[in-house]
C-alpha cells in the first residue's frame, strides 16, 4: 500500500467492517472530500473500480455520510461566532427531543449538543455582529418555553479537525 492513513493502527484495532483500505479512504476523503476516484486509487494503491466500490459500501453502510463545503464566514458576512450555553427548566425526553428538533431549524445555528454538567445544552450560533447575536438570543432562545436560562460566550479564534480517529475502543 502507498499510502497510509491508519497511523499504524493494526487490523485488530480498527472498527468492525473497516480494514485498512477503507481506513486509508475515509482519512483520504476526510481530508479532502473532492478527490477523484483515480487520485484516491492512485494513493492507496487500488484499482479505481475496486475503489469507486469501496466508497460505495462505505456510503450505504452510513460511515461516509455526506460532502460538505467549508465556506468562509466573513465572506456571508458572518462576524461573528458564539456559544449559548442553555439550561432548561424540564428535563424529559420529548421536551429535550422537541427543543433540539426546533432549534436546529434557526437559520443561524450550526450545532446544537446536549451535554452533560451545568448546562444542558451548548448551541453553536454565527451572526452579523453583537446586536445581532442579543436580537437572536432574546427572540429566538429566551422566549422558548422551557428555557431556564442562558450563558454567552463568543468565540474569538477557533481551530478544527476534520479528521476522526479509527478506533474500535480506547484503553
């Protein structure tokens, strides 16, 4: 094989279904999802067919699971980027669910998780400037039932991986 993106992960501490081939495409891929089948083919030292059926599997098995452009923020005019920290007043399962459901919807919304500790959910927002982040944090996430209350942070600086890591278990 040419090329290696399993970091010397043996076969037996990859994920079930995945061997090194696969490994190897999906850091490829991860990496930069507009590779040609050839250029990944050339890379890992596989025929293209064998390659095209290999993505192929790994998208109806669910492990690729879609190819997303990074954009630049400011380019939209976005200035910036904030974390609501939420906590709710109720905790079942169908008020969460329903909570997550709508606020997802919110145009300026890139993540929502539910999280453990203080709060009960972070909320990763971007807007135009600070009185756009007040006007979307007092119409669109105070107002909402259920929400006991709110903590802000904006982000100054962030940086991102893209790439997961390949393995089964830790320890």
């Amino acid at each position: 094989m040419a090329f290696d993106r399993t970091n010397g992960l043996r076969d037996n501490t990859l994920p079930a279904g995945i061997d090194r081939t696969d490994a190897a495409i999906l850091g490829l891929l991860q990496n930069n999802a507009r590779l040609s089948i050839k250029e990944i083919a050339a890379e890992i030292g596989l025929a293209p067919s064998s390659t095209h059926e290999r993505i192929r599997r790994l998208r109806d098995a669910d492990i690729l699971r879609g190819v997303h452009v990074e954009v630049d923020p400011k380019v939209l005019g976005i200035g910036l980027e904030a974390l609501l920290m939420i906590e709710l007043s109720k905790h079942r399962r169908s008020t969460v669910d329903s909570f997550l459901d709508e606020v997802i919807q919110v145009p300026e919304v890139r993540f929502a998780f539910l999280v453990t500790g203080r709060h009960d959910l972070v909320v990763h927002v971007v807007v135009r400037d600070t009185q756009h982040l007040k006007d979307l944090a007092l119409d669109n996430f105070t107002n909402r039932p259920g929400v006991a209350r709110i903590e802000t942070s904006i982000i100054f600086d962030a940086r991102r991986r893209y790439e997961l890591p390949l393995l089964r278990q830790l320890g």
